[in-house]
C-alpha cells in the first residue's frame, strides 16, 4: 500500500516509531510543504491508497477525491473532517478514520488566560523597546471561570482551575445540572453564567448549533472586567461584534487561538487591541499531539490493511466501493 503523509510543515513526522513502524508494511512518502496549486497536489497524490492528513490543511473537496481515484482511506488526524467532504467520499468507496492526537488545548487555555491577564506579551514587548512597563496584573486565585461546554477538554479545564484557586461555572447545549455538580462546578444558564463570571472559556464543539452563539448582545452581557478566552473555534463567537466590545473596552480583555479564517488575514483589524493576545492556533500542534496522531493513523490504516475498521466515520464506504 501507498501512503502519503500531508502537510507536515512541523517535520513531525519523520522519524516517528509510528510511521517507521508503517514503513514495515508499506510505501511512505511525507511532503512537508504546502504545494502551489491543487493539480500539483493531485499530482503527489496520483497512486497514493491511504492519505494521513495534518488536521485541517488541505480541504478534501468532491473535486479532488474524485481526482484520486486509487485513494481507499483518509487517516485523519485530530478528532473531526470538518474540511473532508463526507458525502463524496463515501460515494467514492473512500473510508475516512479519526486519529486523535494528546489533549494540549487544556494547557493552552491557561498560557493564554495568564498572558491577556497579567499582559505577559505586552510587557515583552515593551521591554524589547527599552521600556520597563508598569503593569497591573490580575490573578486567577479567587476569580470565577465560565466554562463553554463541559466536555473532556472543558472537565479538564475546570480541574486545574480549581487548582489555581479559581471558582468555576459551565454552561453546555447538553448540560444538565447533575452533571455539573458531578464534575465539581456550577450549572448556570448561559445568559447567567456570562453577567458572572471573571473569565469566560470555550471548549464547545462546532456545530450548527454553536456557530455565532456569541453575538454581540450577549458578549455584551459580560462585566467589563472579564476577559474571554477562545481555544475552540473561532466561528463560535462573532468577530466583529467581538473587536467592537473589545475596542470600546467593554470587556477587559481576550485571548484567542482561533479564528473565523486561518492564517488570520491581514485585514483583520484584532492585532490592532492592545488587549488582545492573538496565537496562531497553537493548542494542538505539540509534541505528545503529534505522537498521538502517528501513532493512531498509522494503526487505523495497518488496521484496514488487516480487513478491520479502526475509529471509522464512513463505514459504509466500503459498501459503495464493493458496489462500485
């Protein structure tokens, strides 16, 4: 079998005890660049029968998978094909499986909460001018955190916020207040939970149902001493409506690793706010998160290789091919 790894600009991959282990029963090729036009990537990837992408960084568009037409299995990593057509491949026989990688999103969450709120970055950067900045900075201990969705992530959360000294609240589309209490935190309604607390931080998942849950009237129901933290996905908060609360220092301050569109155009007036640390989507890319994402892809692709479906989305694929 062929396989091809996709956009590893990180390098992570090579060398991987997962993928040398692969390299036993197949062909790897790993490309570590972003290539110049999409009949360039098809060209790569003419031949290729089993594909591992590096999260989101290459849309698999109807176009494309019909354009592959040796691909039998997409080996995505991370816990979600958002960007894969799910349809068009199943209708092309293709199985698509999810390869998670190591929870780093938690740890992020608060590099970014201590950053915005003790202007970690700013100081920095006034001290590379010269300056010696007077700051003052706001503590966790004592401070209530508003949790966005109590998944595995958001429980986490909630865990070391508890260690920081930190009361904690959570809202969730499914959360009920057994739950809640269960977990150690405070069921509020979402209006509730927004007038409240210091810090508000979303781990909810995108969905129909959460996309643009943040407008402006509610990021407006906030005190204008909290901050807001998004490590999730930016769609889940209007960003206009964001930057305008954030310039009329309606709320104190964010910190986002997410946003609307990635890389983050140059239009976008955000790095503008001196209150504002802004990271590149830097919750997921790290060490024990790649080591993950080998590791599972290559045991879901050497696990259809034996005639088993490992964390499969589409199985059903395998029916349209046979059909095919």
């Amino acid at each position: 079998m062929k396989v091809t790894v996709l956009d590893d600009y990180q390098h992570a991959f090579e060398g991987s005890p997962a993928i040398e282990r692969l390299r036993q029963k197949a062909e790897v090729q790993i490309f570590t660049d972003k290539f110049a036009s999409e009949e360039e990537l098809i060209h790569k990837l003419k031949g290729s029968q089993a594909i591992i992408p590096i999260r989101e960084r290459t849309r698999f568009a109807a176009k494309l998978l019909k354009a592959l037409p040796a691909l039998e299995i997409i080996a995505q990593t991370g816990n979600h094909a958002y960007h894969i057509d799910m349809q068009a491949a199943t209708d092309a026989g293709i199985v698509v499986t999810l390869a998670p990688g190591g929870n780093s999103t938690t740890e992020m969450t608060f590099g970014l909460m201590l950053a915005v709120m003790r202007r970690i970055p700013q100081s920095d950067a006034a001290m590379r001018r010269g300056e010696w900045p007077l700051v003052l900075g706001y503590v966790l201990r004592g401070k209530t955190l508003g949790i966005l969705g109590l998944g595995k992530i958001g429980s986490e959360v909630a865990q070391i916020a508890r260690a920081f000294g930190m009361k904690v609240a959570a809202w969730g589309p499914t959360l009920t207040k057994e739950r809640a209490e269960k977990a150690g935190v405070t069921y509020m309604l979402l209006e509730e939970l927004l007038k409240n607390v210091d810090v508000v931080s979303v781990h909810l998942k995108l969905s129909d149902q959460s996309k643009g849950l943040l407008n402006e009237s509610r990021l407006r129901l906030m005190k204008r001493t909290a901050y807001f933290i998004n490590t999730a996905r930016g769609a889940i908060v209007d960003e206009k409506a964001l930057f305008k609360v954030l310039a009329e220092k309606a709320i104190a301050g964010a910190a986002l690793d997410v946003f609307v569109e990635e890389p983050l155009p140059a239009s976008s007036p955000l790095p503008g706010l001196d209150n504002v640390v802004l990271a590149p989507h830097l919750g997921w890319p790290t060490d024990s998160g790649f080591e993950g994402f080998a590791e599972n892809a290559a045991q879901n692709i050497l696990d259809y290789m034996e005639g088993k479906l490992t964390c499969a989305v589409n199985p059903d694929a395998l029916d349209k091919r046979n059909k095919n």
